[in-house]
C-alpha cells in the first residue's frame, strides 16, 4: 500500500503527498484536467500546444529548464484525450526551485510572440514528421473521425487538421491558457523524503496567491450508439497490408474496464498469448498483432491492430480476428489463462510503486479519477473478474454493429 496524505489550499489547488525516505531525489507531478477533447472543433491540438509553450518562459523565469538543469533536476511533459501531466525530479535539497518554477507557469507564462512562432513550429513539424510523413502516421487521424461522430475524441491529441495551429492567435492561446491552467484545475503530488508540514508551507509560499478562476464547464457531447460498420480503405505506400478494428468500450472508471482490460492482455499480452500463437505463430497470417484499450475517463476503444504477411487481405484479416473473439465469447478462458494475465498486471503495479516519479505520477492520475487511494486498490478490481464476466463482455463488446475498421492496402512507391 502506498501512504499519502492530502490537503486543498484555498484557491482550489489539490497537493498529495508521499514519503519515501529511501531517496535522496523528489519527484513533482502536476496534472492539469484538459486534453483534447476540452478543445473547439475548429481549434484543435491546442493542449498539445500547451504542452510545448509551458516550457518556453514565464514571467519572471525567461528559460524554465535553466534553472532546473542548474539545481540537478530534469522535467518532461505529455499530452492526451483527457489531461496535460507535467512532471519532474530533483535532489531533496533543491525542492523549492521546484516549487518556484511551476508555480509561475501556472501564475503567467510570457506568451511571447517568438515563444509562440517557436514552439507553433516545433509542432508543425511534429505533426509532419510524425503523422504525415512515416507509414501508418495517420492511422488515428483516420480512425478516430471514423469510430466517434460527436464526441471530441474524434480528433487526434496533435489536432485534427494542421492548419489549426498555423493559425493559431495570440489571443487564442492566452484564452485556452486562462480556462484551463489554473489551480482548481490542477493536482500537484510530490513524493520523496518530505513531511506533509514542509510540503504544505511550501505550497502555501508559491501557489496560494495564484487566484483560482471559474470552473471549466465538462458538457461533453454524447456519443449516440453505433449502428452501423464503419469501414475505410485507403492506399498507401506502406511496407505491408495493415488493419486496424476497434470497437467502442466502457469508460476507465467503469468496472466494465478491467475485464476489457483483461480481455485484450488474453488476446495478446506476450509471446503466449492467443493472437500470437495462433495468427502469427500458427496460421502466419501477421507479422504482429496486437489488442490493447484506449483507458479514457469517457467510453473509449478497445483496438486491435494487425500488419499482414503473404499479401493477406482484408477479410482474410477480419475472419481470422474475429475467429479469436468469438473464442472468448462461446468458451470460458482457463484458470490458468486467466490468473496469468492478472499476475502480469499485478507486477506491473508492483513495478510501478518503486519509483518516486512513478508514485507521484499515480497518485495525480488516481486523484483525477477521482482518489488517489483507488491506486491501491487496482488490484482488487482485476482480481474480481471472473470467467463468466470475460464471457460476458466479449459478447457485448465484439458486436458487428459496432465495429470501425481502417485498411490500409499497400502500394509500390
């Protein structure tokens, strides 16, 4: 079990806290609640953005990684559908440059023109290199337009159409920035050798006099129920035949989502897994398969992806995948299939509270979810699924009508 202790400052501002007296170093994480999906349709892949332009200057610190690197820290940042994690590590006795250089992000970035020209351009090229310009970059730019209708997860995390950040304004960012990177949108967690009373003055010292702003308003549209197969094919000039299906699937705090979860670790978590040894090692079919979910605090995807040998097609693809469903649905998976999988999630948890990076990243995450005490009881959750509920679940899952898939058919450069 991991301890913690949490308090609230007046302004909103959520701090955890976690000792860890076994090293010298200090992990922060700050989590701001806004992804892409709490962007305007016509102004997309501004989170992202924001990933970027925090790092560019604030107020009254020009050059943010100057005085980290100085202090022996290094910091990081990503971006997704649902938040921005901010997050870094320095020696204990540095902490409190820490705490002056986030707070005066979160106080006021400089929004320079040439900050914003600079890192404009850092994800323009970014979206190029890495969308556009690789095979298979635009897998998700296909796919998720395909898969939603009205919700915002129908766009990409880099944003729907490149020309939505060359055209970003000043003013458009300084408002995305003034809704969203505020206190009481926020979940700061630190973890190391610290007291909860050194951590708490601290705080109060840096962040208390950041004003909290109004709260961001989550009226997210509702995705209707898919009715229908969604299916594209595109060509392209790609190494191999590629399919991509996925399928709408239960929110991440919904207890539907371990056994998804757990339902894509049996298909292909490993060498032993049933894809593996079935298509790739038994039929050849692929080359690599793989079946993982999406985890998104709304519904998400559960998505399997496949590259082709032998010039398979696409129905070829589809039958053999869906061969593999429709094991989990007409019989149960084994005891022993089944406790391997959850043996395997276990050690990753266990993996996963060895650091003091990666507690006080959990810990954020699990308090955004809504408390960070659910962290420590992960497991319990995937070791309440049963046969019967895989059985369950693969059937209403794997439904036809709500299949999307995306071919890719390769074709000589």
């Amino acid at each position: 079990m991991v301890k913690f202790e949490r308090f609230t400052l007046g302004n909103g501002l959520t701090v955890i806290v976690h000792r860890d007296r076994t090293t010298p170093m200090v992990a922060m994480n700050i989590i701001y609640k806004v992804g892409s999906r709490d962007e305007h349709p016509d102004k997309t892949g501004f989170a992202h953005l924001f990933e970027h332009l925090m790092f560019g200057g604030s107020i009254n610190i020009p050059k943010y990684d100057e005085p980290l690197q100085q202090a022996g820290g290094e910091n990081n940042a990503f971006t997704n559908n649902d938040f921005t994690n901010y997050y870094l590590t320095i020696p204990k006795n540095n902490l409190e440059t820490a705490f002056w250089l986030e707070s005066d992000r979160m106080l006021s970035l400089a929004f320079t023109t040439k900050s914003l020209e600079v890192q404009r351009q850092v994800v323009i090229e970014e979206f190029k290199q890495n969308y556009l310009n690789q095979p298979y970059g635009d897998v998700y730019l296909l796919l998720k337009p395909m898969a939603y209708q009205k919700h915002p997860y129908r766009w990409n995390t880099i944003g729907k159409d490149i020309s939505h950040i060359e055209n970003a304004t000043m003013e458009d960012v300084k408002a995305f920035y003034a809704k969203y990177y505020n206190p009481n949108n926020a979940i700061l967690s630190v973890a190391g050798d610290v007291a909860v009373d050194q951590i708490r003055t601290l705080a109060e010292k840096w962040f208390d006099n950041i004003s909290a702003a109004n709260g961001a308003e989550r009226n997210y549209p509702t995705e209707p129920e898919q009715t229908v197969i969604n299916e594209q094919v595109v060509e392209r000039p790609v190494p191999q035949n590629a399919i991509y299906m996925c399928w709408k699937m239960p929110a991440r705090t919904d207890q539907g989502f371990y056994t998804t979860d757990l339902i894509s670790d049996v298909l292909s978590n490993g060498n032993s897994s049933r894809m593996f040894q079935n298509l790739v090692k038994g039929k050849k079919l692929f080359s690599e398969i793989n079946a993982f979910v999406t985890g998104d605090l709304d519904p998400g995807l559960f998505i399997v992806s496949g590259k082709m040998i032998n010039g398979a097609g696409k129905q070829e693809a589809e039958d053999a995948i869906y061969g593999e469903l429709n094991k989990l649905t007409d019989q149960s998976v084994s005891d022993q299939e089944l406790d391997k999988v959850k043996n395997k999630i276990e050690a990753n948890l266990v993996f996963s509270r060895l650091s003091v990076l990666s507690k006080a990243m959990q810990l954020a995450y699990y308090e955004m979810l809504g408390d960070a005490n659910s962290w420590n009881e992960e497991m319990k959750k995937y070791r309440a699924v049963t046969k019967a509920h895989i059985m369950v679940k693969s059937g209403e899952l794997f439904q036809k009508k709500n299949q999307t898939t995306l071919y890719y058919r390769a074709i000589n450069n």
